[in-house]
C-alpha cells in the first residue's frame, strides 16, 4: 500500500531530521527495516531527494496552510469606507449560496 510507504518514510525522515542526522535513502530505509515494515523501494529515495531540495522546518511549519486559494489573492477594493459597508462580502454570498441549497434541500426531503 502506498499510504502506508509514504507514512513509514515520513515518519522516518521526522525522525532523522529530529535528532539532526542528514536525510538520505539508505537511513531511511535502515528506519523503516527497524519498524519491521516494507515499502517499495523507490520510496526512500524519493523522500531522500525531497528532503534534500526542502526545508523540513519550513514544511513543518506550513503543515495545512493553503498553498493557493483564489478567495484570499483578491485585487485591492477601489470603493471608499460608506460603499464598503453596504456591498456584501464574498463570504456573505457564499453563506447565501449554502443558505439556499440548505433550504432547497430540506424542502425537498419534507415532501418525500
């Protein structure tokens, strides 16, 4: 299983990064044979290559920050303070949005 391959190396690449030993593919694979697991053999030396070319702290601490969100790269607003105010927000549209699909679809599951 893939999962379990990419989890055992990431866990081992945390590992040596932790106690400060340099990232390669034969410590990791020495890691992963320690923890009585097998994963297919080119995964090592991906995760080796990655950690080379990376930063593990940066990684670390990017865990779950949004790379790209379109939401969040909005151009400046031109509208001054009073005009602001009064148009919605695009968050607002979209808790509109799901306001109307929520309502459709309680009426919808009422009459079955």
């Amino acid at each position: 299983m893939s999962s379990i391959d990419e989890l055992a190396c990431t866990y081992a690449c945390l590992i040596l990064h932790d106690d400060d030993i340099p990232i390669n593919a034969e410590r990791i694979g020495t890691l992963i044979k320690a923890s009585n697991l097998k994963v297919e053999s080119y995964w090592p030396s991906l995760f080796a290559k990655l950690c080379q070319k990376r930063n593990i702290d940066e990684l670390i601490m990017n865990v779950g920050t949004p790379t790209c969100n379109n939401d969040v790269a909005t151009p400046p607003s031109t509208t001054t303070d009073n005009d602001a105010s009064t148009a919605p927000s695009v968050d607002d549209k979209k808790k509109a949005e799901a306001k109307e699909e929520s309502d459709d679809e309680a009426m919808f599951s009422l009459f079955d």
